[in-house]
C-alpha cells in the first residue's frame, strides 16, 4: 500500500517538475514567421473583422480558426499567459498519453519520451512555434481527454457534468478543420458505442453526455466553416485536387515520409514488440513466421533508409518539401509505407483484441487520409494529429511485449537508466534552447537589423529548436524593436499592435 502510494506520489511530482521545464522553455522559444503576423497590425485587423479579410496578403489566416487565433494574438502580447498555457497543455497533453496506456511505468517512460524522440519536423512546427503550437496541439488534446472520461464513464458510471462535454467538443472545434470535423466521427462512434456497450452488458447507462459532445462537434464546425474565407477567399493558399495523379504524385514525393518513414523510432518499438509477441502468444508458426519477418524487415529498412536519407538528401524547411531525392526510391519507399500500414493493421487485428487500439488505428489512419487529397496547404504540422495516436499504438505494443516478459527486477533497474536517459536528453535541450535564446537577444540588437531592414547575419547555434530551421527572413525588426523594451507590466501584456 505504501510502496503504491510512494509511487503515486512520484508520478505527481514528476508532472508537476515537467510543467516548470515547459513553462521555463516557453520563454526561451523564438516567434518566427506567422507569430509576427498575428502579433502586429494583420492580426488586429483580423481581430476585428470576423477573422476574414478581402487582402489575398492574408492567405491561410484568413480562416475559422477562431479560439486557436485568439490565443495566438494572447500569446503574442502576454508573455506570462504564453507561458501558463504552453506548459499547462503540453503536460496534459503528455499526461493523457501516459493515462490511456495503462499508466505503467513503461507508459510513464514512452509519455515523458515523447517530446525527445519526436522527429525535428514536429518540433520545430509545433513545440518550438506558437503559431503551430495553438492550432495542433490543444485539438488533439481535448480529445485524448474525452476518451479518458469516455472510458472512466463506461466503467465507473460517472461522469462530469454534461454541459462540460458540450463545452469540451465546442472549444476543441476551433482550433483546425481536420480536427473539428474528427470530434463529429468521435461523437457519433461514442453514441454507437455506448448503445451497443449497454445492449450487451445489459445496462442502462445514459447518452447524455455523448449526445452532448456530439452536439458541441458539430455546433463548433457549424460556427468554423460559416467563415466566408473557406468560400470566396482571392488566393491560392487552399488547394484540392480531383486527380489520381496529383495525389499520387504527393504522397510519393512529400507524405509519405512524414507519416510513415520519419517516424522510424516507434516504427522500430512495434516491430520489436511485435517480434516478442509473436514469439511468446501467437501460436499458429504461419502468422508467426509471417510477423516475426515483416517485424524484422521493416526494423531493418526504415533504420537503413532514415540513415541514407540524412546523408543524402536535405529538406527545405520553409515549406518541408525535399531536395536530391531520387524518384525511384521515393517511389519504393512510399510503397514499403502502404505494406507497413497493412502489416500493422494485420497485426493488431491478430494480437490486439480490444476496441481501444481498433480506435487509435483507425485514428492514425483516418487523421491522415485527407491530406492525400489536399494539395495545399501541407506542411508536416498537418499530420502530427495521425502520429499521436500511432504513438499510442506504440506504447500499448510495449506495454504488452514488455508485460510478456518475467523480468521483474530488471526492468526495474532499466527503467531507472532509461529514465536518466530522458531527463539528461530534456536537460541537454534546455542547455539548446538557453544557448539559442542567449544568441538570439544578442543578434537581434544589431542597429541594421532593427533600423534598416537588413536580414540577421547568422543563425542560432540550434536552429532545429527554430521554427523553420531558424530562416533569418522569418524574423521581424519592428517585433523585436519592441520587444528589447518591454518593462515588467509587458510581459503581463503589451498592448503594442505595429
């Protein structure tokens, strides 16, 4: 009883030690790009009007967006507020990753992991940039928290109050499209769910609360995509295609890559997992065989083709689309990725019987399957939805495989190395993020900069910790000409709009 209570204790302390870390960072994150946009005159016209502006200068900005570019203009004037947020949601968000697998302490070590093993593409579109960070990270967090009630509902019989579920789906609606319409499926599968969940256990357990997200669903994509920009917007920043070609032609040279190839670590955790499955579960020596060398062929390809790929060929950050890489094996390794979704679909229908990994297969696969048709705007950003929920999958594979296993006083001792691990890799990025922050105010102060519109001489000594790779063009003078004045009170809030 005490050694649990010792080790519920431990998980408490540890969340709250990793808000500090990210509510430290969030100070020591460089805006760049859209954050500027949002914080100067653009934004506060938008404000203004509707979220919608005739200007074709205002491009994908222009959007329904509402909550995600509200709290984009707050964080951009409140430096406090950024803080509180960005650290408050990166720490739920982790903490619904660590509660939906078991909360193991192998969950605990993938969860915490999370952030430092996520490809750089992620990151620095994401976590390191607040215009990508309030648009895709809080609409897949509300909901990964529905889930956790949903599931502590069917279980338990409570529930919080309806009207919170209302509100939960409403807000989540806000922040981007693909989102908002994926809490409308999510509602309609709880309805179908808990009618057929009381059916069987022949119990009578209200709809209240699925009805009720359901309809906040479908209330806040009602409310997002009356935005006229979505139907007489002047440019060309959205663009949809009808042709087999073009989709074709952008899942070969830019897709898949972010949705199956980069995400080589994970890739590797489910194959080997599936590799000690297979061998201690599945008794049949043809499914056996079958994962057991698929398993070890993908391990084998996506480590080897990650590590040519980093040698060879490099990425524009800028818009995330590659240079030097050959057609042909662009061509076969978006092939391998369709073969590996088929494997890990075969094998967790095989090894995975439970409804909760159907859903987050389903999710991976359904939260990426719209960006196949859309040509315009993709960027790495817009699957990062799709590989939460993979990366679910992943920490339920281990949780199994590691589970399998008597080794009860060793893993014991490797989850201390392997959390030493994670802590030494979050203190080397704070050291990366200290030393960015310190070069940055340093190189921002240059008169010619500031004064005469000259474009930063240098990058940071990080620039993967840099929106964009730390593009010098992406930085404005007039931002940071008044930023290197705030006093006290403005980083509560500055109400400059220049």
């Amino acid at each position: 009883m005490n050694r649990s209570f010792k080790f519920h204790l431990n998980n408490k302390v540890i969340f709250s030690i990793l808000y500090l870390y990210f509510l430290i960072t969030s100070f020591l994150i460089i805006p760049a790009g859209d954050d500027f946009f949002w914080w100067g005159k653009p934004g506060h016209y938008l404000l203004t009007h509707h979220f919608y502006g005739l200007d074709s200068s205002f491009g994908g900005s222009s959007n329904g967006r509402y909550l995600g570019n509200l709290l984009e203009i707050l964080i951009m004037h409140s430096s406090i507020f950024a803080a509180i947020f960005y650290a408050g949601i990166i720490t739920i968000f982790i903490w619904c990753l660590w509660y939906l697998t078991g909360r193991t302490r192998v969950s605990l070590t993938m969860a915490l992991a999370f952030f430092i093993t996520l490809q750089s593409g992620y990151i620095q579109s994401i976590f390191m940039w607040f215009a990508g960070f309030v648009n895709y990270l809080p609409p897949i967090t509300l909901p990964l928290l529905y889930c956790i009630m949903f599931k502590k509902y069917i279980k338990t019989n409570y529930s919080s109050p309806t009207a919170f579920f209302f509100l939960m789906s409403f807000i989540g609606g806000l922040f981007v499209e693909h989102m908002t319409l994926y809490q409308i499926f999510v509602g309609l599968l709880s309805i179908y769910f808990l009618k057929i969940w009381n059916k069987r256990k022949n119990n009578n357990l209200s709809k209240n609360i699925v009805y009720a997200y359901t309809l906040g669903a479908v209330s806040s994509a009602i409310f997002m995509f009356v935005n006229p920009a979505y139907y007489f917007s002047r440019n060309e920043y959205r663009k949809v295609s009808f042709s087999l070609d073009k989709y074709f032609e952008s899942y070969v040279n830019t897709t898949h890559f972010w949705i199956i190839t980069f995400n080589y670590f994970i890739i590797t955790l489910i194959c080997l997992s599936l590799i000690i499955i297979a061998l201690k579960e599945v008794k049949s020596k043809r499914i056996q065989y079958f994962i057991i060398i698929s398993a070890v062929f993908f391990i084998i390809y996506y480590l080897s083709v990650n590590l040519y790929l980093k040698l060879n060929c490099k990425i524009n950050y800028i818009n995330y689309q590659f240079f030097q890489v050959n057609h042909k094996l662009a061509l076969i390794d978006g092939l391998f990725g369709i073969l590996f979704y088929l494997f890990l679909i075969a094998s967790t229908l095989l090894v995975l019987k439970n409804y909760d990994t159907y859903f987050y297969l389903f999710s991976t696969v359904a939260l990426f399957i719209p960006f196949l048709f859309i040509l315009s705007p993709i960027f790495i950003r817009e699957y990062f939805s799709s590989f939460v929920f993979l990366y679910i999958l992943g920490i339920i594979y281990v949780n199994k495989a590691i589970a399998i296993i008597d080794m009860t006083t060793l893993t014991h001792k490797i989850f201390k190395i392997i959390m030493s691990g994670i802590v030494l890799s979050y203190a080397l990025v704070m050291f990366m993020m200290i030393a960015n922050y310190q070069s940055n105010m340093n190189r921002v102060k240059d008169p010619d900069f500031l004064y005469t519109a000259k474009t930063l001489e240098h990058k940071v000594p990080y620039p993967a910790f840099v929106s964009q790779n730390d593009e010098l063009m992406m930085q404005s003078p007039v931002y940071w000409d008044n930023r290197l004045n705030y006093k006290l009170n403005d980083y509560f809030y500055n109400g400059n709009y220049k």
